[in-house]
C-alpha cells in the first residue's frame, strides 16, 4: 500500500512537471510565432537600396559588344542584357519599359556608376581588386579568360604571345579594361581605344592586326564575322570573373544583386532551367568553343523571401 | 469524473487506477443523479455552444471589417455593402482556424488534468474547475475533430505539442499501451524511433543553425507525453484552476488580435495608366469592380476609384506576414507550414512573386 502511494506521489511530481514545462514550451512557441524574422528579407533590403521608390532602373550596359550587349534595331540584346532583364524584374523592374538602358563604354563604366548616372552596369565587368575600391561588385555571373582575335589573314603569323610582342603587330585592345593591364603586364604593346568594337573595325580597314579582350566578347564579334577572324587560344594564365557593378554606397542593392544571381544559380544546380541558362543559350551558348556554366556567386547574404517555403524537390 | 463522463468525454474506458479508499466517496456519487445532472448541462452547453458558433465569426468578422478599413466609418460601410457574408466567414475561418484549434485544445487538454486531478482530491469540497466541466459535457467526437483540425493546421514546428495535449486530454498513460513493462517500453521506444527518424535532418540543421528553441520544441514534447497524463497534486490544482482560465482567456485575446487585423481582401498590386501614358502601381486590396470602376482600397489607407479602362494589369501579392522565420524543413515541409499549406504546395509547387509586388511598398 505504501509502495503503491509513494508510486502514485512520484507519478504526480512527473505530471506536475510535465505539465509545467509543456505549459513552458507553448508559451515559447507562442512567443515564436509572434516574434519577426532574424535574417532580413528581400523587401527590406530593397527599401533599405537607393532604387526604392524609383518609377525605372537604369543599368549602363555595352551596344557594341555582338552576344554580349549590343543595340539591334534599336532593341537591346545579349547576354549581359538578358542578365540585366532577369536582375532587373527581380528587383521589381519587368519589361523595358521600366528600364533605362545606358548606354556605357568600357572605361565609363566605373565613373558612371560613381556619378549616379546608372544603378548597375552589366557590362562585361571585371571584377578586380582595383575596382573593388570604386565600386561594389554582385557576382561573378560569368568567368571568362582573356584571348585574342587575329583576322583569318594573320592566323598562320600569330599563335603566342610571344608574337604580339612582335613590334611589326599593332594590337589593340579597349582603355580601362583588365585586358590593358594583362597586356602591359606582358610586356605587350597596345594601341588603347575607346571599345572593342573599334578594334574590330580598325582591323577590318587595316589599321590593327589583332585584338586582345576577353573570349565572351570576342566570340560575340567572331558570330558577327565568322569568316574574317579567328580566336587564338592563348595561355594569358588568369581568368576574368564578370561581375554586376553596384556603387559603392549601396550594399544594400549588392546583396540583393547577389542573392537573385544565387536564385539563378541555385535553379541550375538543381538541374532546372535558369534565368541565367537561358540567357546564354540564347546568345553566348552556341559561339563559345567549350560549354559554360553559372560560376557560384560570392558572399551572398541569406536573406528571407516569400517563396521561401516552396518545396525545394 | 465520473465514469459516465469519463466515458463520454475520451470515448473509452477511463484508466484503470488504484484509488485510495478515502477517494471512493466521490466516484460513488449517485448515478442517477449525475445522469440527469449531466443531460441538462450538455442541453444548456449545446445552446451556448451554438450561439457561439454563429455569434463569434460574426462579431469577429464585422471587427476585422472596421480594422480593414483603417478605422474609418464610410470605408467600412463600403466594405460592409461589398464583401459578402458567406466570403466574410470563410475569410474568417480560413484565418481563424488556427486561433480556434488552439484554444479548443488547451481548452480541453486543461479540462481533463483538472478534472482528473479534482476526482482525486482528499477533500471534495471543491467546486469543479470551469474547462473540466466543459470538458466532461463535451462529446468525445468534438473533442477528436479539435484535435484533427489542430494537426492540419498548426505549424509542423508546433505539432509536437499536440502530442502531449492529446495525451492530457484523453488521458492515455502509457500503461494503456500494454499491460506488462516489457512490451511497453518496447513501444514506447518503437514510436520515438520513427518520429527521430522523420525528424533527424531538421534537428541536425537545427543544431547547426543555432536554433535551440526550434530544437527543444521537436524534441521535447513527445517525451512529456509519457507523464502527463493523470491527476497533479492538490496543491498544484487549487491555483492551476483559475489561473488556466485567466491564461486561456489572455492567450484567445493575444491570439486574436493578429487575426483581427489580417486583411479580408486578397492583396494585389493594380498598374494604372496615367493620363501621360505614364503607369503607376497601386498596392492594395480590390473591393469590387462594376463598369467603370475598380476600387481599391490602398494598402497605405484611403479609398481609391480607378477608371477600369485605365487598368493595365493586376497581380497577387504576399504580404510580408507571410515572410518565415526559420530555415529549417521536415522531410522538405517547411516548418512554419502546416500539414495543409505544406500539402498545398506540393500541389502547385511553383511560386512566382511578380515583380510588381516589389516595386512599390
């Protein structure tokens, strides 16, 4: 008997706690349910951005530059562009009419973004560690090497770079961008112009013989004139990371930037079609003479959005 | 409890437990009496019960009305004279459901540890606590279906607790698994077996996420279900009574506020031509449309009339309640879905949030 009563205290000091601590955790979960979430979301990183409130984006992008940015009858086109698109309408901004288009040349790229004549430029943008002390970078979204593009005449004369040394070769290349420095670094002389469109174009009246830039843009000019050049393959030995420019001031937009190119990314990963997949089938895919891939963003932010509890398989 | 409303309340036979001797005098209660005691409570509890069905949705429909309206007398008339009264309710349920599971719940997972822990009280002077007496007039198949709700539509992350309140409720002890210890213990462990096995991803991402609360809620639960049910000590239920009440009653009003302000009306975000050709986007809930107008009552407050020829496009917008809070998932369920939502999504699993519904806050 006072076996089965000693049971029966024990047996109610458990329930006491059992039913204190339940009473405990529903109170915490209650408390959880009502409390905000820990990581910031999309929103209130957008409200936090300088574009918040603005009726259109304005992204500086490149219109000589076949496959990657160029103005075709008066359209948009390629794949910074496309890129551009998906970024934008991710941002709140679908359709063309709620972007402006400005037009950048290569070495306008960082002061325009530092004078708030644009709010990202998708530009064939290397990300360097130089830059990165002007402007913010969201990415990378392509990773390239640095090639040059002889014309079908001169393919048999210049196959390394040791030929572009050749001071019987002018070569050219366009101002402000990474392939100068690449260039001078290798002891390289080159005639700087304003885009690699002129280079192209001086080419084909004579003035060069060769141009150096990065493969992207070069296979863009190589589809719009396939029988008057050729890329030679050449082992500069760095390759180029293509970044989204943000100002500087604005972390906010650069971590959004990178968490919609994560988005992409994740979507190709996953084996899905992206918006980045996409993007390049329909421009750099079918020129390009080894098949790329979406690179994996760096220093993405988690942030919290809607479709957050979508199922994921 | 009686046995009668033992019976009544879990829909079995109530426990088998040893009472001392001094107990006897109130389960000897006279039956009859008891009987027709009971049926007249249950004939005045289903006319409560019934006024509250109709009167709450209402009363609750008509306050979220006027806190849609932003407070303002001629907005909610407007929104009075344009939602209709079966759309009203089941607004209201669809938001509501959550709130009522709950309290319908604790409500009875308090009344049946009350009631069993007054029955065996030394002196039985004691007037019954409030929620043991609704528990005992209570059909048991009303008592399952709160129960039922509750599993579809709480958050799988809260789902555990469910565990311990159905076992308080109907008071199952484990001694109701098997007679003998061995084969008990063996179903005991057999049963946290398979919930550990269901919920071992989450809790390792859960531990790597730092998410202590989310942690203690998994996996604690089931494991208070194993003592609490039978009766607490005389001591612990003369304050438990009234201050579960007091408890229940703070939790309905907490609970009810949110509820009270989630919007009637779906969210969308209209693009409107100006004059200019210029568009602009208006956030906010569209009441109704006729031939010329669209009205739309703007998130930000205020009414306003759009010509419908100026309306170039609408879409669906969440809102930012619906943001989560935790990145954790059980078996690719989010935890803040319920079994529901969670179901729901696997039926249109593509969620695309228009970019209008970023554009303009």
């Amino acid at each position: 008997m006072n076996d089965a009563v000693a049971r029966a205290r024990v047996r109610s000091i458990a329930t006491t706690l059992a039913v204190a601590l339940t009473l405990t955790l529903a109170a915490a979960a209650g408390c959880d349910s009502r409390r905000e979430p820990e990581l910031p979301s999309v929103q209130e990183k957008l409200r936090e951005s300088h574009i918040y409130g603005q009726p259109r984006l304005r992204i500086g992008v490149a219109t000589n530059e076949p496959l990657m940015g160029e103005l075709r009858n008066g359209v948009h086109v390629g794949f910074d562009v496309e890129i551009a698109r998906y970024i934008a309408a991710s941002l709140g901004y679908q359709g063309d009419d709620r972007i402006e288009f400005v037009p950048v040349s290569t070495e306008d790229r960082v002061p325009a973004l530092q004078g708030g004549v644009v709010d990202l430029v998708v530009s064939s943008f290397s990300i360097t560690e130089e830059r990165k002390k002007l402007v913010s970078f969201a990415g990378p979204y392509f990773v390239t090497t640095q090639e040059v593009m002889v014309p079908t005449r001169l393919k048999d004369n210049i196959r390394t770079i040791e030929d572009l040394r050749d001071p019987k070769y002018k070569i050219c290349t366009s101002g402000g961008s990474t392939t100068e420095a690449e260039l001078e670094k290798h002891q390289v002389k080159a005639l700087v112009v304003k885009d690699v469109g002129d280079c192209v174009e001086g080419i084909r009246k004579g003035r060069y013989d060769a141009v150096s830039s990065d493969e992207a843009i070069l296979a863009g000019f190589l589809a719009q004139y396939p029988t008057e050049f050729q890329i030679v393959d050449m082992p500069f030995g760095t390759s180029e990371l293509l970044g989204i420019g943000v100002p500087i001031g604005d972390p906010a937009l650069r971590d959004l930037v990178a968490f919609f190119l994560q988005k992409s990314y994740q979507q190709g990963r996953d084996g899905l079609s992206s918006p980045w997949l996409t993007a390049y089938n329909r421009t750099l895919g079918p020129w390009l003479r080894a098949e790329k891939r979406q690179p994996q963003p760096l220093d993405v932010p988690k942030l919290v959005d809607f479709d957050d509890k979508a199922p994921r398989r | 409890m009686s046995a009668a409303a033992a019976t009544a309340a879990g829909g079995a036979e109530p426990p088998v437990v040893i009472l001392p001797d001094r107990d006897r005098a109130v389960a000897d209660r006279p039956a009859r009496e008891d009987d027709h005691d009971l049926s007249e409570r249950r004939a005045r509890a289903s006319q409560s019960f019934w006024t509250a069905v109709v009167g709450v949705p209402a009363v609750f429909s008509v306050l979220r009305l006027g806190v849609e309206a932003g407070g303002e007398l001629q907005t909610t008339l407007l929104l009075v004279a344009n939602v209709g009264p079966v759309n009203l309710l089941a607004g209201f349920l669809t938001t509501a459901a959550r709130l009522l599971s709950t309290v319908l719940v604790a409500v009875f997972a308090f009344g049946a540890v009350l009631g069993v822990s007054v029955d065996r009280m030394p002196s039985p002077g004691l007037r019954r606590p409030l929620f043991a007496r609704w528990m005992e007039i209570t059909p048991a198949w009303f008592v399952a279906a709160s129960f039922l709700l509750a599993l579809v539509t709480w958050p799988l992350l809260y789902l555990p607790l469910l565990v311990p309140a159905f076992v308080a409720a109907f008071q199952l002890t484990p001694e109701r698994l098997h007679e003998r210890p061995g084969p008990r213990v063996l179903i005991v462990a057999a049963l946290l077996g398979v919930y550990a096995w269901l919920l071992l991803p989450t809790l390792r991402d859960a531990w790597r996420q730092g998410e202590s609360l989310a942690l203690v809620l998994l996996v604690v639960p089931p494991l208070l279900a194993l003592a609490i049910a039978g009766p607490l000590p005389g001591a612990v239920v003369r304050p438990l009574a009234p201050i579960t009440q007091i408890a229940v009653l703070a939790m309905l009003v907490w609970a009810a506020l949110p509820v009270i302000s989630t919007p009637v009306l779906p969210l969308t975000v209209t693009t409107v031509a100006a004059d200019s050709g210029a568009t602009q986007d208006v956030r906010g809930h569209v009441v109704t449309t006729d031939d010329v107008n669209m009205v739309i009552l703007q998130e930000r407050g205020g009414v306003r009339y759009v010509p419908v020829e100026q309306v170039r496009g609408q879409v669906l917008c969440p809102s930012e309640e619906e943001l989560p809070r935790h990145r954790l998932r059980i078996r690719d369920f989010h935890v803040e879905d319920s079994l529901l939502e969670g179901l729901g999504r696997r039926v249109r699993p593509v969620h695309r949030i228009d970019a209008a519904c970023r554009a303009v806050g």
